[in-house]
C-alpha cells in the first residue's frame, strides 16, 4: 500500500509541475526537484533507523502524524505561490495552442495574448 500512496503521490506532484511550469523553467528545476527527493529519502530513512529503538510505537503514530499535518496544511501554498509567480507559462487557450499562438507578457497587465 506504501508503494502504491508514492506512486500516486510523485504522479501528482509531476502532473502539477506540468500544468504550472513552463518548459524552460522544468528543465533548470526538475533536476533539482529530484535531487531533493532522493536527498529526502536518505536523510529520513537514516533518521529512522537511527531513532526506530529510541521511540516507542505510539511515539512514532504521533511523529508521523504531525509530519502529516504539517505537510496538508502546506499543500495548497504551491497553488497559490505559481498564481502570482514568473513560475507558469503565460495563459493560452488549448485551442489557440494548437493553432501555434504565442502569447508574451506586458511589463505593466502580466500576461496578454
């Protein structure tokens, strides 16, 4: 069930990436993305096994569960961070995409057609 929760998680994670990053901004920060889940990785698993005698079960479910709390309450800032941010790609229609337009930004209103 672990598997599946990562799976899922790092599945969503890219999906928002995609839709609220530009190409050029993916390619100077995935990289970078990725090192930090990797970093994550090994620096929580060693903290683990360094503490897993140190803490009891209930000690480990109250962790966990504040570790959990943290992170939902910080989920929506990404959101609202790339709505004001150079982030995301200007705003444009699926179909004038396909039609090959090119939006570009006004220094004074942002993002214009």
């Amino acid at each position: 069930m672990g598997d599946l929760f990562s799976t899922l998680m790092v599945a969503t994670f890219f999906t928002f990436l995609n839709d609220s990053v530009t190409s050029d901004a993916a390619r100077r920060r995935y990289g970078f993305v990725g090192l930090g889940g990797v970093f994550g990785g090994v620096v929580g698993s060693t903290v683990v096994r360094r503490f897993i005698g140190d803490v009891s079960p209930p000690g480990w479910l109250w962790i966990c569960s504040a570790i959990a709390l943290t992170l939902t309450g910080h989920a929506g800032d990404p959101g609202h961070m790339v709505n004001g941010s150079d982030l995301r790609g200007p705003a444009i229609s699926p179909a004038d995409r396909c039609r090959g337009a090119v939006p570009t930004r006004s220094r004074t209103h942002g993002i214009e057609e």
